[in-house]
C-alpha cells in the first residue's frame, strides 16, 4: 500500500531552516559581542597601563627637573663662591702688585730711557717718558712684551720727537707714552704653571735621546 504524505513538509523544512539559521545569526552576535567586550577589556587594561607608566614617567621626570634645579642653583653658589675667593686673593695679590711693578720696571728699562710718568688704571699701567732714540722705545716695548712675568701686550700711544734743555744744553729726544697689561698674582701663576707644562715634554724628548 502507497503512503502519500499530505502535510507541507517543505515549508515545515523551511521554517527549520530559518529557525537554525536565526539561532546561527544569534549564536554568532553573541560571540562576536564577547570577541569585542574581550578586547575591549584588553585594550582598557593596556591603556589604562600605558597611562600609569606615563604618569610614572612624568613623575619621575618632574623629580629629575627639581634635581637638576638644585644641581644648577648648587652650580651658581658654587661659582659665586669662587668668585668672592677670586677677590679675596685678588685684593691680597693687588697689595703687593706695586712693589712687583716697579721691579720689573727697573729690570726691563733700557739705558738711555727715562720715565716721568706712572698711573695704573684698572689693570693696565700708563707711563711716559723719555728716550735717547726711537731703537731705545722699542727696545722697551720688546723687552715689556716678552721678557716680562707681570706685564703684556705693551701699547704705544704717542712718540714724538721735543727739545730738552734750553741754549747750549739743548738736547734732542724722544718723548714716548704707553700702557701696558699687568697680571695679576693667579694669573701670573697660571701663565707660569701653563709654561712649565708646555716645556716639560720637550725636556723629557731631550733626556730620552741616546
């Protein structure tokens, strides 16, 4: 005997379709919702993360900042402290620079010079005076300028050539102004400290050779 079914069958197939479809579709929002909150979770945590290393960073970089303000104001106190004991020595080196000054004076000036004048200002001397010949200034000039340890940088202001002596007795010579640089007691040290370092390795040179 035949059995013929009737009943919608196809629409029935259908309809389940649907349903597990839809229940598909939903399954998958679902998991998809959890996928993003996941991840969203996970960048919430390594943003939130990032944000306290930053604010550690910034922290730390505010407590460096105080720190190098503190080395930059120890760095000035300590400057200015080495400047008031650059003074202290000064104004005890200045005390003795006079005797020092007119020394070297009495050694450097050639024969047939003769000086009038003598004025310091600041740290420079100027002075004026006499001489036989043109050859004795610059034999002066020359000897400030490289035999002396107190003086440098001999500048000559004005020479010019006057009349000494009236009648018979009337002499020509030279009349000559100029200043010069003096050092002071540290500086005179450091140039003499930078001299003996600059000649050393040439003595250690001349004691190696056979």
């Amino acid at each position: 005997m035949i059995k013929i079914n009737l009943l919608p069958h196809r629409e029935e197939k259908r309809k389940q379709l649907k349903s597990n479809f839809y229940s598909l579709l939903l399954l998958a929002a679902i998991i998809g919702a959890v996928i993003v909150l996941v991840i969203g979770a996970i960048f919430s945590q390594q943003i939130s993360a990032q944000t306290d290393r930053n604010n550690f960073i910034k922290a730390e970089n505010s407590k460096l900042d105080e720190k190098i303000k503190e080395v930059a104001n120890l760095k000035q106190e300590i400057d200015a402290l080495k400047a008031r004991q650059e003074a202290v020595e000064d104004l005890q080196g200045d005390r003795n620079q006079p005797v020092f000054m007119l020394d070297e004076f009495v050694k450097l000036t050639p024969e047939g010079v003769y000086l009038k004048t003598l004025k310091q200002e600041g740290q420079r001397i100027v002075f004026s005076g006499y001489a036989q010949s043109n050859q004795r200034v610059s034999d002066f000039i020359r000897n400030l300028g490289s035999k002396s340890l107190w003086m440098y940088k001999p500048d000559l202001i004005e020479i010019k050539s006057v009349s000494l002596g009236q009648g018979r007795d009337a002499k020509r010579v030279v009349e000559f102004s100029m200043n010069v640089g003096i050092k002071r007691p540290r500086e005179q040290e450091s140039a003499a400290a930078s001299a003996a370092s600059a000649s050393s390795p040439a003595v250690l040179s001349a004691v190696k050779k056979p």
